[in-house]
C-alpha cells in the first residue's frame, strides 16, 4: 500500500517490495512487480535478481526462471555468490537437476549454502547416492554442515532406503558435527524407520525426543500407520497432530486412510472432480480420453485400493480420472512443443493410480513428465520414475 502511494519509485523501493515477496512466498506478486519494473526501464542489480530467481523456485516456473538466468548473464551478475546459489536453487525446484548440476559448478565460491541446496536438489530428484557422494566431498572440501545440509542427507537416505546409514549419521550429527537433532531431522528420521517397518523403534524414538513433537513429526507417524495400516498408532497419532491443523497439514486424511483399511465408515464424502472452467477443457477431457485408452492397451489398471470415496468401483474410476495431475499433463501435450518435458507441481503427494497412470503416459508418448509433489520430484520416462515407487 505505501509502495502504491508513491509519487516516484526507485530500484531501491522495487527491491525492498520484490524481496519481501519472495521472502513470503508470494512468487506470483514478485515477478508482476518485475514486469512493471522493466516497463520503467530500470535495471535491477544482484540482489533482485536473487530475490526473482527465489520467486521462479516457489512457482516452479522454469522458463521465467531461465529469462532471469539469460539477464544474469548479460549482466554481468553470476560473479555474486547469493545469484549463483540462487540459480542452483531455482533449476533444482523447477525440475532441472542437469541445470542446476551445471550451475553448482560454476558457483564462484561454493560455501554451505551451495552445498546443501546441491545436495538437498540431488536427493530430491532421485539421485541419493549422489546426493551423499558430494556430502563426502563437501566434507573433504573443509565446509562444515547445517542443519539443512544434515537433514537432506536424511532425506537422501531416506528415499534410498538406506536405514543403518541413516541411524549413523542421526545419532552421531551432535557428536561429529555439533548440531543437535530438530523437529525436521527427528520427523525425517521416524519416516525412515517407518518406511522400513520398524514401529518400535518409531515409538522409542518419539519416546526420546527432548521437546514435544510438531505437526511433521506427527504426520511421518501417521505415515507410517497408514503405511503399515496400524490402527493403534493412528489413534496415537492422530489427536496429537491435530493441534497442529493447518491448511497444509494432512493428519485427518492419512487418520482416515488408515481406517478404511479396517473398517467401513457410513459418512459419504461428497467431492467433486473434474473442473471444466479452463477455456480449453473440452479439448483437455478428450485427450484425456485418448490418453485412457491407449494406457489401457499397455495393461494400465486404476488403483483403486486408497481411494477414500464411498462409491461403486465404475465411479472410483471416473473420480481418479480427474485428478489434477493427470488433467495438467493432458493440458501439457495439447499446450507444449513436442517431445518438451512436461512439468507439473502439486501442493499433494502424488497418489498411487496417478503415479501409475503417469509412468504409462509417459511410455506411450515418448515424453520426460516431471512432477513436483510435496514430498519430491518424480521423473517419468519410458515407463518408469526415478523414485523407484518408493516416495
């Protein structure tokens, strides 16, 4: 509101209202206040380019985020240590982890921030032995890690199912490295031994931990009940995470997954799929169609088993027919050049028919499908994902 009652603004007031945007995750507004900067023909310096490449990561929004990259060029920018690293951020949330591998190199001075945004992106893409390689040479380098850098060596360990390795680095981090175990690396690491079946040792841990837990480490217990389908510590679970409710929290829906694996509930849920107010929705629902049946040809199946909707089978189907992912990557083979990888980011984790039915398309296309999802990226192609099917 002050910026707007201005009577001349400057670079350094669309730098000030830029940054805070980026800061508070509201990409969109920062890249509009970029456009109109450029309408005034100012030039931003290294610090708005940083701030832009960081609102091009929140919105995974590659080809913004490559302008910006040309621009930095041009200008002579790459030389800051804050816009490198910024770069590398930006390609590895936007999908690319080629270009941000290619950035990380060209770093001018590759500190802890480098390091670990490399090495959290590689974990993240599917590239966990090479996430952990480059902790190794990191460490040789003489740099210290953080608490993010630990956290996404968990992380990395965590999607290679590498859980001995995983309890070496968690019990060992204070001692080795001086950094006490957070929220993050506790949720992180009862993900881990809940992935691997070892309830027990989940409950020990929560046992441990020296605070109260939060809503992460909540929900990778309720995880791991709905994983294992462990009624008992869902009831745990459940109460406790709920203090935490948020819009981002997804305690009631994993306590209700882990039910219907036991019990039928009466309650119908109502929800409605299939939005047709995008301008191109016919076109969308028809290839949609097309895409159905060609997957079907290749064996594809609905997976229906997780699917909460107490409705009869045919209408299960329809209902996981509409999900946003599968309805984005329609949109993206109608909308995008040929064999161009389609990026896709859902604020969800990706559900088990829509991961299948994606590693389908992508064989009957020929085309790299990428898909952002709470938890990870998932790259599909020729029929497989680099997450193995373990996410």
């Amino acid at each position: 509101m002050l910026f707007d009652e201005l009577d001349t603004t400057d670079l350094a007031t669309f730098t000030s209202l830029i940054s805070g945007y980026a800061q508070s995750g509201q990409g969109e507004e920062a890249i509009k206040l970029y456009l109109k900067m450029q309408d005034l023909e100012l030039k931003p310096e290294s610090y708005i380019c940083s701030s832009l490449l960081k609102a091009s990561a929140i919105l995974s929004a590659y080809e913004q985020g490559k302008q910006i990259h040309v621009h930095t060029l041009k200008s002579g920018l790459l030389f800051d240590v804050h816009t490198s690293n910024s770069l590398v951020n930006m390609y590895a949330r936007c999908g690319s982890i080629e270009d941000a591998s290619r950035a990380f190199f060209e770093v001018p001075e590759k500190g802890i921030v480098s390091w670990s945004t490399m090495i959290g992106g590689l974990a993240q893409h599917g590239h966990e032995k090479e996430a952990l390689s480059f902790f190794d040479k990191m460490l040789k380098d003489g740099i210290a890690p953080n608490n993010v850098t630990l956290a996404s060596v968990l992380s990395a360990c965590n999607h290679a199912g590498l859980v001995t390795q995983a309890e070496t680095y968690f019990e060992t981090m204070e001692d080795v490295f001086g950094i006490k175990p957070t929220q993050e690396h506790y949720a992180c690491m009862i993900d881990i031994l809940a992935r691997s079946g070892k309830l027990n040792e989940v409950m020990d841990l929560l046992s441990r931990m020296p605070f109260e837990a939060n809503a992460s480490v909540w929900g990778a217990v309720l995880g791991a009940a709905r994983t294992h389908k462990n009624v008992d510590l869902g009831q745990r679970g459940c109460p406790r995470a709920s203090l935490f409710l948020n819009r981002k929290n997804r305690a009631p829906v994993l306590f209700l997954r882990i039910y219907t694996h036991q019990l039928v509930y009466g309650k119908r849920l109502r929800i409605q799929g299939g939005d047709r107010s995008h301008s191109m929705s016919e076109e969308i629902f028809k290839k949609l169609g097309e895409l159905m049946d060609l997957i079907r040809e290749e064996g594809y199946v609905p997976v229906l088993e997780n699917d909460l909707h107490n409705v009869a089978r045919s209408e299960k189907e329809v209902l996981l027919l509409y999900h946003s992912e599968k309805l984005a990557v329609a949109f993206g083979l109608i909308a995008t050049p040929p064999r161009a990888p389609i990026r896709v980011k859902k604020n969800l984790r990706v559900c088990i028919d829509c991961h299948t039915f994606l590693k389908f398309v992508s064989k009957v296309v020929t085309r790299e499908i990428i898909v952002r999802d709470i938890n990870r990226f998932h790259h599909f192609r020729d029929g497989n994902c680099s997450c193995g099917d373990y996410w």
